[in-house]
C-alpha cells in the first residue's frame, strides 16, 4: 500500500467510517481494517449530476 493510501485508510479509520470504497488494488479489497470493510463499489462509472439508470 502506498503511502497516500495509508493515509486515506488512516482517516477513514479514525472517523470511525463502516465502509471505505475504492477502485484502487493498492488497498486491501473485500476484507476488514480496524473495522472499516474496504471494498469496490458497487456502481462503477462517471460520475454525473442527474444519473438516469433506469432508462
């Protein structure tokens, strides 16, 4: 794990955060940190304003 990302999971577990969603590999992916399961989202892609998934 690269050292920005020790820091970003270092604060999540500090503000006490139930989950922790990334698309980094460099984090421990499906599995628990001190409490914060760390994971991938569920829903992967651009980010917009008004999202119209259903149709």
């Amino acid at each position: 794990m690269k050292n920005y990302d020790a820091i970003h999971l270092a604060h999540a577990i500090m503000a006490e955060a139930e989950v922790l969603m990334t698309t980094d590999n460099g984090f421990p992916l499906e599995t628990k940190v001190d409490g914060v399961w760390v994971g991938k989202p569920y829903y992967w892609g651009p980010a917009t304003l008004f999202d119209d998934r259903d149709g």
